[in-house]
C-alpha cells in the first residue's frame, strides 16, 4: 500500500500505481454519483421537513417520523461495511442498479404510506441499500478519475449531501405546503429511474467471484454500530447515568445508555481483534486494515470524525436556538440555516483548487482554526435579540471550515489507498459519517439539557422570588429546552404574579446560557482537532519520492505492516 504520506493531489500516482497522471474522463461518471447522493440524502431531509404533514396524514406523533428517519440511519450505518463487500464479490455496477432500483421502490412505499409501521420498513429498507450504493459511488469514482479530476470529483461528491438539504428544505417545503408531501418522494422515484438509466452507460467494475464474505466480522460490525447508535442516541432522554422514567428499562437504577455504550465499545474492541486474527492467517476480511494501517491515515478519520461531530452538533443546536429562543417557525428556520448548508457546499466544491498549494496537514488545521472561530463567533453574538449579521457571518465561517475539512479528508483517505480498497473507503466513510453524526446530536442534546438543568435549578435557588416549594415541585432533572410560552403553560397552576415571571426570566437566562457554552464546548474540541490534523500528510502534489516509504510520524501498526507496505 501506498504510504498515507501521499498528497490528495497526487492521487493518480499513489492511487492507481501507474506512475501518471492520467487523461481527463469523461464527467457522466460523477453525474450518477452525484444525483445517485442527492437521491439518498434528499429523502432523509424531506422526511424532517415534512413532519407536520406526515403526521397529520397518518394520525400518528411526530416522535414516529423520528422513529423512522432513526431506522434508515442505523441500517445504513450497521451494513454498510457488509455492502462494500457485496459490490465487490457481484461486480460494483450491478450492485448499485439493484439497490438503485430497491431504494426508488422504497421512497414509493413512503409516498404511499398509510400507516407509520408501512413508513418505518419502507425508510429502514432505503437505509439498508444506501448500505450498498455509498460504497459504490466512491468505487466510481476510484475508477473513472485520477489525480486533479479525482479530487474535484471528491468534492462534488461531498458537496452533494448539502445540496440535498438546501433541495429538501427549498422543494419538500414548498410541495408539504402546496401540492402535498407524498410528491417529494415521488419525485425522488422519478430521481432513482433516471439514475438507473444513465447507470448502464458506466463502464463495468469488475466482479471478485472468488472473494469470501468475512459474515462474523459482518455480524460484529452491525451489532457494536447498533449498541452505540441506541446508546448515545438514548443518552438524553433515558439519562446519563440514573435511569429517566422514559427509559425502557434499567438495571438497578442505571440508565441503559451508558450500558449500551460501553457493550458497543467492547463489541467494537472485539470486532477489530477478528479483523487483524483474520489478516494474520491471510482469511479476507470485512473490512480491510489497509485502509488504516499508518499515523496519518487513523489521523485523517480522527479529523472526519471529530469535524462530523461537531457540524451535526452544530446543525442541532443551532435550529434550537432559532425555534426556542428567537421563537422563529420551522420555515424561517429552514431559510436561516440555508446559508450555512451553501457555504458548505461552495467549500467542499472549491477546496480542491487548493490542493496544489497547500498541504493536507496544512489545510485541515487552518479549517479547524475557521470552525472554533466561526463557534466562538456564534456562542458571543446570540442572544435574545441579536444582530442578524453576525449570526450570518458565523454560520458561513462555519459551513466553509466544515465543507472544506469533510471533502479534504475524504480524498486524502482515498489517494492514500489502493485503488482495490476503494469501496472499503467509502464504507469506512459512510460508517464514520452517521456514527458520529449520530453522537454528535445525541451528545450536544445530552450536554446542553444537562448544563440548562445546572443553571436552571442554581438561578431559582438565587432569586427569592422563587419559593422553595416551587423548587421542591419542579424535577430539575428532566428539564428541557422550552419557550415562554411553553414553561408558562407548565407552571401556569404552581405559580403565578411575581414568581411565575421570575421563573420564566431565569428561563430564558438559562437556555441561552447553555446554548453559548454548549457552542464554546464545540469550540474547544474543535481546537483539540489541530492535533490530529497536524498528522495529516505533509507533502504536497509532486513531492512523492521513487519509493514510497512512511514518515517518522506515520507509525504502522505491526500486525498489518506487511499489508501496509505490501
């Protein structure tokens, strides 16, 4: 394998061993790609954006979407290290038509749905195939471009999970509001047919008949991902550590999130102990070792990790603040955040130019620098009224770091591997992608209600306007994030005059507090991210010596140097 020392920019040499950069291809490759991303993304998105309608159609809460759009992104990320092997063993490009071809049905399921159990299977199915075509897209990509053309692709593959969103919050609002919400996806039906038909004028991948599905280390992927995923996913409401009584159940009193968690750790630990057992007998594997076999290369999907934790993070809480604080409707919100879902986009389209210029190390540590600036920006400006520009200033900072840091990571890991592990990258892509966009939500949910519960019950134990039995009534614990309205409502019948506006004053101090040190908190961990970064690839594009040996700093793990230098 080549070293992960080699720049994103040089991946026509380092990813394809010819040597050479090679000739412009054709774009129509990237045009599948890119729609075939769209087409799975937008659904997800239309799903949230039409909530009210959904639920008022199928009578059925709004928790039961949540439900559904959880289902979907637990299947993706529990089988996706399963699909990139499915593609390889029966050739990449039937695979994707295939699931292509199911992932358009199930959108049809979800426009017909009647019941929220026919929408649940119908989203966990298209969740399931995605499983399928991620993997997939990055193989196209690995095999229709090289070198400059490569990392361009990368970027607009990268780009196009914003896209989606702006496309969802712009199309799926309108049509929720118009012609009805069934029609988005009908049109992502529409969506899937076209990019079967222009699917059959890409060139073929291969097929590997020979190859043998490692289903042990499938089976330990999916179980560990689903424990974590439920665990941090259930970390807000059913309690940190003493079980809430919306937990489902507990085991003498401890909450089964952190349970959960540290179950999907040790699965975790044990599924890699089979990985590198399975390479030491020279068995195939699920997944491939190479893929993270130097310093550099467990360094680049730290930086994925981290910068995807903090920009879903970041994507909770500032549509939190919008609603809650400012009062602002579903669609205004939608309208406010559109900037910062562009300036992602831009940047993970644009970073490329870059490439040339500057090293990997170089640029990540620079965006990382944007993001904690830009959530510094954002944690001083808010507040109950604030200036517009500001806010709008940081949400762009903010959108411009991240896109720029998810894209060059992506392509950095992929120039780094050879070109037959491609769909192991975008596995690992994938599975990086929603495990940590999933933690990120659950765990700036559980921060920021645990930080509004600390300065909630402090406040009210200050001001003497609030009288102890109020405190003694109220469970400070199970506090969330509510507007004036909404906590009057609440304490309407325990408090009222002097003391029910002393309540709802401490508030609206507290909810704001716990926004601004929920997004300092972010900041900070963007900052720990420069040292990660900072073990990024050095080089830039040309400065690949004859022979490709790691830097000092790029330690291989011993069990796999063999692979890893192979």
């Amino acid at each position: 394998m080549t070293s992960a020392t080699g720049s994103t920019g040089a991946s026509g040499a380092a990813a394809t061993g010819e040597g050479i950069t090679a000739a412009a291809t054709s774009w129509l490759p990237l045009i599948v790609v890119v729609l075939t991303q769209i087409q799975a993304s937008f659904a997800v998105n239309a799903l949230t954006v039409s909530m009210a309608g959904i639920t008022t159609d199928l009578d059925t809460p709004a928790t039961s979407v949540g439900t559904a759009i959880t289902a979907g992104t637990f299947a993706m990320a529990a089988f996706i290290l399963l699909g990139a092997k499915v593609g390889s063993r029966f050739g990449t490009r039937g695979v994707f038509q295939i699931a292509v071809a199911i992932h358009g049905a199930a959108m049809l399921a979800v426009a017909l749905s009647v019941s929220p159990a026919m929408l649940f299977i119908a989203q966990a199915s298209s969740g399931a195939v995605i499983a399928l075509i991620a993997p997939a897209l990055t193989v196209f990509i690995a095999t229709n471009y090289h070198g400059a053309q490569q990392a361009r692709a990368i970027g607009f593959l990268a780009a196009a999970i914003p896209a989606a969103g702006v496309l969802a919050l712009l199309l799926a609002g309108w049509f929720a509001n118009t012609i009805g919400w069934r029609w988005s996806f009908v049109l992502m039906v529409a969506l899937a047919v076209v990019n079967l038909l222009l699917s059959f004028r890409l060139k073929r991948v291969p097929a590997q008949p020979g190859l043998t599905i490692d289903w042990t280390g499938a089976i330990l992927a999916a179980i560990g991902i689903i424990l974590l995923s439920f665990g941090f996913s259930g970390l807000a409401t059913w309690g940190l550590w003493l079980a809430t009584p919306q937990a489902p159940f507990d085991v003498v009193g401890l909450s089964p999130a952190p349970l959960l968690i540290i179950a999907g750790l040790i699965v975790g630990q044990a599924f890699f102990a089979w990985l590198r057992r399975r390479g030491r007998e020279g068995r195939p594997r699920i997944f491939d070792l190479r893929v993270l076999a130097t310093g550099s290369e467990r360094a680049v999907t730290a930086c994925m990790a981290t910068m995807l934790f903090v920009g879903t993070a970041a994507n909770f809480l500032i549509p939190l603040y919008i609603q809650v604080v400012q009062g602002r409707s579903s669609i205004e919100t939608s309208f406010s955040i559109i900037p910062y879902t562009l300036s992602i986009f831009l940047a993970s389209t644009l970073v490329a130019y870059l490439y040339g210029r500057f090293t990997p190390r170089l640029l990540a540590t620079a965006g990382f620098i944007v993001v904690a600036s830009a959530l510094i920006l954002l944690a001083f400006t808010v507040r109950g009224e604030w200036s517009q520009g500001f806010v709008v200033a940081g949400l762009i900072l903010l959108g411009l770091g991240q896109g720029a840091i998810v894209a060059l990571v992506f392509n950095t890991l992929l120039s780094a591997a050879p070109k037959q592990l491609a769909g192991d990258v975008g596995a690992w892509r994938g599975l990086v992608h929603n495990l940590s966009g999933s933690i990120g939500i659950a765990v700036a949910s559980a921060f920021a209600v645990g930080m509004l519960s600390t300065l909630l019950l402090t406040s009210a134990q200050e001001h003497p306007e609030i009288s102890d039995e109020l405190i003694a009534q109220v469970n400070f614990s199970e506090a969330n994030f509510l507007t004036n309205e909404q906590l009057a409502d609440v304490l309407r019948s325990r408090a009222s005059g002097p003391e029910l506006d002393a309540a709802i004053l401490i508030n609206a101090e507290a909810r704001l507090e716990a926004l601004k040190i929920s997004l300092l908190g972010l900041a900070a961990v963007s900052l720990l991210a420069i040292v990660p970064a900072t073990r990024m690839p050095g080089r830039r594009d040309g400065d690949l010596p004859e022979k490709l040996e790691p830097d000092d700093d790029d330690v291989i793990d011993p069990i796999d140097e063999k692979e890893a230098l192979a």
